[in-house]
C-alpha cells in the first residue's frame, strides 16, 4: 500500500516541474490577494524578494510574466449621464414628495421608503451640482 501512495505521488511531482507555470490564476489579477499574488511570483524564475514585495510591484511582475493569458477586454464604462442643472432637479423634488404623501395615504411603506430615498438623493445632487 506504501508502494502505491509513493507512486502516485511521483507521477504528480513532474507536473508541476514542467519548466512553464502551473498556476493560471482563475480570476482577474487586479482583484488578486498579495499572498495569492506572492504564490505565482514564487513560480517565476529570477524573481527575488518576493515575501517582502507590496502588491503593486508584485502586480507588474505577475502580469508580464503571464502577459495576454490573463488580460481580459476591457468593460466598458458606463456613459455617464449629462449632470442635469440645479434648477431641473429642485422641479423634480416636489412632483416626488406628491407621490411620496399619496403612498402614506395608501399606507404603502416600501414606495414611501423608495420615494423619501429618492428625494433625498436629488437633494444630494442639486447640493452637487451647485458646488461645481
């Protein structure tokens, strides 16, 4: 049984030794932990200090080493919206506070929640919106 366990595991060691790196990280390397960073910059020949190196050299290291395996494209950003002006927001505040006394009088809490929410997040970006 001694034999058995000594030959599976002599079968696994070439694996890893295979000249190339084993470890293909399977998530986006950015969102990476320093220590998980610091075991495929371990995997990397002529790479030294590693136990000491923050995360962003680290970064740089593990990402030319693996180059276009881990580059994902790009997602896209997100159009911004144009910033509305202080004055078409304030029209909106009182239109929503109707809304908002009409759910109190239909004892509808959740719309009254999201209402008081939303005014409250227009208030935010007039405040904003003044400021620039």
């Amino acid at each position: 049984m001694d034999e058995e366990i000594k030959e599976t595991k002599n079968e696994e060691e070439p694996q890893k030794d295979s000249g190339e790196e084993a470890v293909v990280p399977d998530k986006d390397v950015d969102k990476m932990t320093v220590k998980e960073l610091r075991v495929i910059a371990k995997d990397i020949p002529g790479v030294e200090g590693v136990p000491s190196m923050k995360k962003e050299p680290l970064l740089e290291i593990v990402k030319g080493h693996l180059g276009s395996e881990v580059d994902k494209p790009a997602k896209k950003a997100k159009a911004k919206k144009p910033a509305a002006s202080v004055k078409e927001l304030k029209l909106k505040i009182p239109e929503l506070r109707a809304l908002k006394q009409k759910a109190r009088e239909a004892n509808d809490r959740h719309q009254v929640d999201i209402l008081r929410r939303r005014i409250n997040r227009l208030k935010k970006m007039t405040r904003k919106a003044s400021q620039a």
